[in-house]
C-alpha cells in the first residue's frame, strides 16, 4: 500500500501530531477541511496518512489566531503555493481583526463621551439657549470623532475614504480645541496619531502622539488616556521602522496600563499593544 514514508495512522496519533484534538479532526472531516485517507466500515474509525498531519498542524496554526474555515480551506488547496496563499490570508485576517479592535476602541470612545456628557447631551435635541453655540460645535466634534471611527471599522476604503478620514480626524480635534475638556485633546491627538499610522505616515503618526503625551503630562491625565498616548508613540515608530523605539515606547505604556482602574480597559491598551506589528504578547 505504500513504502512505510506513508503509513496510515489513527485519529488519536495525527491529533497528538498536529496539537489538536480527535473531536476537533472529526468536525473538520465533517465540514469538508481535512478527510481521512480511510474510515473502517465496520467501527467507523478514521485513519489518516502520515503526510497529512502538516495540513492539520497548518489548519490548527491558523484556527489558533481564529482564521476562518472558509479561508483555512482556501490555505490547503493552495498545493506549491500554499507559503504565498497562506501569507496573504493571514495579512488579509490581521487587516479584518484590526478593525474589530478599532470598532471596540470607538466604542469604548463613545462610551467615555456618554459618560462624560450625559446620555440626554446625545438624544435631545434640545439645548439651553445660552449653550446653543457650544453644544452644537460639541456634537460636531462628536460626530466626527465618530465618523473617523466607522471609516477606521471599514474593511475596503478607498482612497477617497482615507482622505475623509484624515481630514474628519483633524477637524474633529479642532472643534474640541473650541469647547473639549483637556482629555478631549489627547483623545483628538490620539485620534489623528492612529490614523497617519494607517495610512503608513510615520512623522505625522509621531506628531500627534507626542501631542497627546504632552497634553497628559501637563494636565496630570493618567489611567489609559495615558497608556494610549504611550502606545500611539509605540505604533509611530513601528510605522517608520524603529523597532527599538517602539519597543521603549512599548515598555513605557506597559507600565502605565498597570495603573489602568478597569481591568476592561486594560486588557484593551493590551489588546492595542499587540497588535502593532512586531510586538509579543504581554497578557
């Protein structure tokens, strides 16, 4: 049947090969990713060959960072090229879960905003006629606070959208600057940081992180507006390739994420952390 190179092995032995389990190996022959070479007729027991345990170690490497079936299938049929496919699902994947971060940093943002003016600011229309002015240059920062957000969320931008975005992030720190508390500015800061950093511009990226950090050091602002003032700096230098720099910076905004009150909100400086490339994880 074959040389001895090939030889059929149980489910068991391919699972303790590849790190993961029988039940799992069992559901992906079910849905199609990776069937056994044999399945005895008698006592339904699969048998795999030896060769096909660098496919199930490939799929349980990519389902460990939750890459999706559909492209994992993508990854085994690649045959000669699977190294080339493989690495254009996984940057295409760190792309989409990098903007699940994002939503989940915007939503902590408007949540801060919530918090801080009050849910009624958000949902009337209504405003004292002496305020009038500064609540609407107010919810103009908000709303573009937020609009920089959902293009950041936004899988395929074009290029038109990257301007947008830019342009809104500016403008929303501009209206802050009229009518914000200083945590509002290192926000604003922090915001237009993030943005040159996704469109890969790394002095600008640097620019405003460093206006953020100064902005907490002058007001005493701690807990996580200056954990992410540290890690703006931290993506900044990634972005221009200075990897000793960033991993300073990325010490420095360790250690502020310790003073972090809620452990929600320091999981995400974390979560921020380790997704700017190059970095280890640190929890």
């Amino acid at each position: 049947m074959d040389d001895g190179t090939d030889r059929l092995v149980t489910i068991g032995q391919l699972a303790r090969r590849a790190g993961l389990t029988a039940k799992a190996l069992r559901h992906y022959d079910r849905v199609g990713l990776l069937e056994p070479a044999r399945v005895d007729p008698a006592t339904g027991y699969r048998y795999y060959r030896s060769s096909q345990a660098a496919a199930a170690q490939l799929i349980q490497v990519l389902r460990a960072v939750d890459v999706p079936l559909d492209q994992v299938r993508t990854c085994l049929a690649a045959g000669d090229d699977r190294a080339a496919v493989t690495e254009r699902v996984l940057v295409e994947h760190r792309r989409r879960l990098q903007a699940r971060l994002d939503r989940l940093r915007g939503a902590l943002h408007r949540t801060d905003h919530l918090i801080d003016e009050g849910v009624d600011t958000a949902v009337t229309d209504e405003k004292p006629g002496t305020e009038a002015a500064v609540q609407d240059e107010r919810q103009l920062a908000v709303d573009l606070f937020n609009g920089v957000w959902r293009l950041l969320e936004k899988e395929d931008r074009s290029v038109e959208d990257d301007d947008r975005m830019l342009h809104m992030a500016h403008a929303s720190r501009h209206h802050w600057g009229q009518v914000g508390a200083a945590t509002n500015l290192s926000r604003g800061e922090w915001q237009c940081s993030r943005v040159y950093a996704v469109l890969g511009r790394a002095e600008p990226a640097r620019h405003h992180a460093q206006r953020s950090l100064d902005i907490c050091r002058a007001e005493a602002i701690g807990d996580w507006d200056l954990a992410f003032a540290y890690e703006a700096l931290a993506r900044a230098a990634a972005v221009a390739g200075d990897t000793e720099q960033a991993r300073a910076w990325t010490e420095q905004a360790l250690a502020a994420a310790e003073d972090v009150a809620e452990a929600e909100d320091r999981e995400l400086v974390l979560a921020d952390l380790e997704s700017i490339p190059g970095q280890p994880r640190f929890w």
